[in-house]
C-alpha cells in the first residue's frame, strides 16, 4: 500500500492536517528551546520561569520539544497519519490541561504548571484535535472522502428486496447511494 493512496481526493484536508500540525510543533519547538535556554530554574522544578507568557522547566521544555517534534513529523509525513497524530496530540493536550488545573499549587506540579499554561493546554489540544477532525466527523461527507468510504463499506453486504423488509433485516440510517 503507498502513503498516497491513503490521502483524500479533496487535497485541501491533507493541507490542514498537515500545516495544523506544523504550526503547532513549530510553536511547541520554539517554547522548548526558549525554556531551555538562559538561567533554567531546574528540571523539575515546582515554580518554573516565565516562558512566551507561560511557566516553563526543564522537564516541561523537554515535553515541548517531544511533542513539536512529534507534530512536526506529522507535517512531513501528511494526510491521514497527520489527522491521526494531530487527534491523538489535541486530546493528550486537554487531558494535560485537567492534570495541570488538579496539580496548581501543589508540590506534585512537577512540570511547574500555572494558570497560562492550563488555559493554553486547553486553546491548543482543542485546536489540534479540530484540525485532525476537520473532514472527518460530518454527516455529509462527499462519497470520494475516505472516511465516507471507510464507513460504507459493508453497504454492499446490504440486503435486496423492499424498502420495508431491508429496514427491518437492518436497521439503521437511509442509504445515501439509493439502496
């Protein structure tokens, strides 16, 4: 199977799952470089320093710099891997979020989280997980979507016969081919 084949006929997906992931790595690289540099206050550090408006330590740049790098490798790589990485990226950042808005001023904050950082946890797992969804979850996809096809393709396993009788033998929403 080529890597091409996968990618939907409607190349404008690939482009957002692809510069959605870029963008957001390229951001998570430049916060983890900076936390990384000048006087670093220690890995784990509870307090952290003041990072593009964000708390930042070592651990936590490190933890940028993993998932940059992770997300920037799903801009290369592009299409559905990248819906995929960018999904799995957007719901690890919210769940991030929940973990730093339960650890706020206590001494397990070992990633040195703040206000700022829950709330960006939060705007960007969001963001990312929207651009890996983006043509994936409507109820009107167009039948070149790969998702429509991943969908449907069992329809061809549907019963003949009457509307009637097909809706009993298997339930479930119209065919929109005219089955």
């Amino acid at each position: 199977m080529r890597l091409h084949d996968e990618l939907p006929v409607d190349h404008r997906l690939g482009q957002v799952y692809r510069y959605g992931a870029g963008l957001g790595g390229l951001f998570l690289v430049a916060f983890g470089i900076l936390g990384l540099t000048g006087g670093s206050p220690g890995f784990i550090d509870t307090t952290g320093k003041e990072v593009l408006g964000m708390s930042s330590n070592g651990a936590l740049s490190v933890l940028s710099l993993v998932a940059g790098g992770i997300l920037i490798l799903g801009a290369i790589i592009g299409g559905n891997i990248a819906s995929d990485i960018n999904m799995i990226m957007g719901v690890l950042f919210v769940l991030a979020g929940f973990v730093g808005l339960m650890l706020l001023d206590s001494s397990a904050n070992r990633l040195a989280f703040h206000i700022g950082n829950v709330v960006f946890s939060f705007i960007f797992g969001f963001v990312i997980l929207t651009f890996g969804m983006y043509g994936r979850v409507s109820s009107h996809l167009p039948q070149d979507n790969p998702y429509w096809k991943r969908r449907h393709e069992h329809d061809a396993e549907r019963p003949d016969g009457p509307p009637v009788l097909v809706k009993v033998l298997r339930p479930g929403p119209p065919n929109p081919t005219g089955h």
